[in-house]
C-alpha cells in the first residue's frame, strides 16, 4: 500500500476513483462543495436524492460527473459531523478502504470532510488514514496456496489536502503512519503464522534479518547454554517440555546519546501455548499460536524505532519458548529458581508466562535502563476485566501510567490502568518457595502482574496485559498488531520530550 499526499485542482486531478467525505445530512462542504460547483451542481442534485442517510460508514458510488476527471466518486458518509467521534472517523475510514477494495480500481484519492472530530488534528487524522489503509489491505497469505485476492486491490492511495499550509503536519504524519503501518504488519504476520513455522528459532531469524536491514541495530540471540549460565531457571523449566530450543533474543537500537539510558521492551515470544502439564481445553487452542504477540510488538516497534531514525536508545528483550506436556516438562508443585534467586512453586504449568517473563526482567538490570515495558498475553484473566478494547496497564510509578494512558489515547490502541496494590501480593504466598506461580482465580491479571513487580523492583516499569487485544476470534480471526501503536506513540512523545 503506498499512501501519498496531493494537493491543488480536484476537480482536474485524473484518477480512477476519487473519495469524498461527506456529512451526508448536511450542505456540502469543502472538496464536496467544490465537486459540486465543477460539475454545475450535478453532485448536489444526486446528494438530494438522499440515497446517503446518515449512518457513518455508508458508501455510494457514482460514475462520470461531469467536469470531474475521476473515472468514479465514491461518497463517503461520516454521519453527522457534530457527532463524529475518533472512533467512528475510524470506522468510517475502515468501510471506505473496503468499498475501494471491491472496485476495479487500484488507485484511488481521498478528500477527507473539511470538519475533523472534536480533539483530532490533522497529523492525528492523516495518520489514521495511513495506518487504517494498511490494515485495511493487509492480508494474510503465506501457507494459503489459493491467495484469493481481491480483483484489482488498492495499492495506491493519495490524501487531498485543501491548503499546502497543512503540508507539514501532513508529511510527518504520512513518515510516521507508514512506518508505524510496516511495524504493526510485521507484528501481525508473525502472530497469524502457525507455531510449527513460527518457532523461537524463528522468531530469532527474523530478529537477525532485521538487524541485517538497519545498521544501528544489533541482535543478540543467548541458546540455552547461555541462559543456564546466568541461572534462568525459570525460562529454562518451561522449554524443558518442548523440542523446540528456547532464544532469548536481545535487540539493541542506537539511535540517542552514548550515554542515554535505554528504554526497554521485553515482549512474551511464547510460539505455542498447550498449557504444559495442566494442559488446556482443546476449544480454541490453536489460538494459543498467539501467545508469542508481545514479541512480535517489540520486534514490530524496533522495526518501527529503526525506519524513523528515533533519537533514543531502544531495548527489546524476547524470552521465547514452546510450552507443551511431556515427559520432562514442569509438573504442579515444582520449584523452581529463578535468575533473582527468587524461588517460585509452579502451582500451575500454564502460568508459564510469568516464568519466562521473570528472567527477562532480571536480564534487564544489566542495561541500566530509563524504563522497562513488558507486553504479553499473560492472562485470560485480563480479558474477562477488559474485552478486547483495551490493553491492561499496570505499573507501581503513577507517572509512566499516565504516559502510556495518553500514548494509547493519542494512537487509537487504548489501555486502561488497572490495580497493582501490596493487599493482592499474599495471593501468590507459598509454604513451599518464596512464591507460587498462580494466585486463584480472583484478580487473575492482577495477581500475575504481583508475580512480576517482585523481580523488576530496580528500575521504573510497567506491564502490558495485551491477553485480550491481541488478536480477533471468529470469522475475523486473526492478529491486531496492537499495541505497536501505543509504543510507537509512547516512544515518539518521548522523544519530543527531550527525553532521547
Ligand atoms: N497465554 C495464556 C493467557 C491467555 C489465555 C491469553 C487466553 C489469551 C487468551 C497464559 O499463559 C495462561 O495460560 N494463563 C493462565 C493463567 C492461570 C493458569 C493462572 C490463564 O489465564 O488461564
Ligand atoms: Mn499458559
Ligand atoms: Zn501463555
């Protein structure tokens, strides 16, 4: 998909198709009005049919104005502008880019409404474009011998703009939305690839060849004789039931001062979840081939760090393993120790994801950072609290919250803060080791989170519980690529700050 941005004469501008967003209940405004008065008030004289009734996101299509060059007009319906939200100029947007999807077009130019929802600036709105054009035409086609494509799919899209004013704004927002776009593409072709092609080894590849692409980024990738040596008793125990070689893949982007601390990402890569010993319920468990999503946002943002240049030192940290029954595996009651010296009883061997994510947190004093995030589909827990709408924030230091909260506001791939409070830390006590790796069912995403403050109490940290927005089920199954978008904005208002 290559977005591009244009101005000047609509009216003359040939292209096979030409969008315009309108408020169809209203007097024609903008682009709109000025088709309008191209064509002698052909285009008003249709509108007055009134085929568009004012739901946001309904389309009409017509052909051969006269006086406008464009083969076709595709109307676009954002409701009624004073209730146009963020939310359903994004909705708008995704039915718009599947209508282009069913022409015979290819190419296609978009005149945005003149009026933006309420809080949504320009760079904010063109972005949205760039990002929801991408996700609009992202298929997933790599073990699917019929590709199916639509006829003739969109690969070019220009954005109208009225006023080479706006140009500025518009053109860093277009650099960030395709970058950000190609992050979050990666992040969902790894999540929707199937566990026996997507294995921990390959994750690290695609770390490899993405270090071979940008030369300020370096990959490290530690085999399991290396984690032995640093104690990673944890992470081990629970490849320990699989064939499969665990990786912890280190990414190291360079892009601030020498001697900027480092933000740090550490992404949850575990490539198939059965459950280990307490094996999970058949339903639904190829699903379990997304529990690696967190690695792949932080391979998706590393990407994303690279491509703009970001002015910071950027970490991501990877722990990535099978977790599967077998002879060797963990079994209930186990304990293990963990490379804090921390020991945990393994009350149940599908709360594996905490064990791997507990070394990875340890690892990560070595880099003295600024901030770690850690990003995993940790709990089903957390999708009962939340759906699939929002991420689950944690983090003990109010003001980081807040930044994420507004990071996740800003990019549309919202979190919502949930309770990290000492009361629930006695869930997770044991007679046996210093923890246990589960604390019942109650507050199950919160006592998860408890697991990982006791092994990150050196530096300033938060958790992303991304169990719930990870990935679509259903007939629209398949990877979100969140929350690249989030990270991306936390990382860019970092920047901004002077932080970098
Ligand atoms: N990867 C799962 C969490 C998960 C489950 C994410 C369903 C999305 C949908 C994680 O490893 C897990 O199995 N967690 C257990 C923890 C429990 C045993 C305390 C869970 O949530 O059931
Ligand atoms: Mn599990
Ligand atoms: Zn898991």
């Amino acid at each position: 998909m290559n977005c591009t941005l244009l101005t000047g004469d609509l009216a003359n501008h040939a292209t096979p198709c030409l969008v315009l967003g309108v408020f169809a209940q209203e007097p024609l405004t903008g682009a709109a009005a000025a088709m309008d008065r191209a064509s002698s008030g052909q285009l008003a004289a249709l509108w007055q049919k009134g085929d568009l009734s004012g739901d946001a996101g309904r389309t009409l299509l017509l052909y051969a104005l006269p006086g406008v060059a464009a083969e076709r007009i595709l109307l676009i319906d954002f409701g009624k502008s004073a209730e146009c939200t963020r939310a359903k100029y994004r909705k708008t947007l995704t039915a718009a880019i599947a209508a282009l999807q069913q022409l015979h077009a290819g190419a296609a130019v978009l005149a945005l409404p003149e009026q933006l929802p309420e809080g949504l600036d320009l760079y904010a709105a063109v972005r949205d474009v760039v990002t929801l054009a991408a996700a609009g035409t992202y298929r997933y086609t790599r073990t699917k011998t019929d590709k199916k494509a639509p006829k003739m799919p969109l690969t070019a899209l220009a954005l109208w703009l009225a006023a080479d004013a706006e140009m500025r704004s518009a053109e860093l927002a277009l650099t960030h939305g395709t970058a950000l776009a190609a992050g979050t593409q990666l992040a969902k072709e790894l999540g929707n690839l199937p566990g026996n092609i997507c294995t921990p080894t390959y994750l690290a590849e695609q770390a490899l060849a993405l270090a071979e692409q940008f030369a300020a980024l370096t990959v490290d990738v530690l085999d399991a004789a290396a984690m032995a040596e640093l104690g990673m008793n944890a992470l081990l125990s629970v490849a320990r039931g699989s064939r499969q070689p665990p990786k912890l893949i280190v990414l190291n982007y360079r892009g601030g001062a020498a001697d900027a601390k480092p933000v740090v990402l550490v992404g949850k890569g575990l490539t198939f979840d059965a459950g280990g010993i307490s094996l999970k319920p058949a339903n639904e468990m190829d699903e379990m081939k997304y529990d690696m999503s967190g690695g792949a946002s932080v391979l998706g943002v590393m990407q994303v760090a690279c491509a703009l240049q970001l002015p910071l030192n950027l970490i991501g940290v990877v722990p990535s393993s099978e977790n599967l029954p077998d002879g060797d595996a963990n079994k209930p009651g186990d304990v293990v120790t963990s490379m804090s010296g921390q020991t945990i009883e393994v009350l149940n061997t599908d709360a594996e994801g905490r064990l791997i994510l507990c070394d990875a947190l340890t690892y990560c004093q070595r880099f003295d950072p600024e901030v770690v995030i850690d990003v995993a589909t940790l709990t089903g827990a957390c999708v009962i609290a939340l759906g699939k709408h929002a991420t689950g924030l944690f983090s003990p230091d109010d003001a980081l919250a807040a930044e994420l909260l507004a990071a996740g506001d800003r990019a549309g791939d919202r979190a919502w803060r949930m309770p990290l409070w000492e009361d629930y830390q006695q869930q997770i006590d044991t007679n046996f080791a210093d923890m246990a790796n589960v604390g019942g069912r109650e507050g199950g995403a919160i006592t998860a989170a408890c697991f990982l403050a006791r092994f990150t109490k050196t530096y300033r940290w938060a958790h992303l519980d991304i169990a719930g927005v990870a990935w679509l089920s259903g007939k629209e199954k398949g990877s979100t690529g969140r929350p690249v978008g989030l990270l991306t904005q936390f990382l860019l208002n970092h920047c901004a700050n002077g932080a970098g």
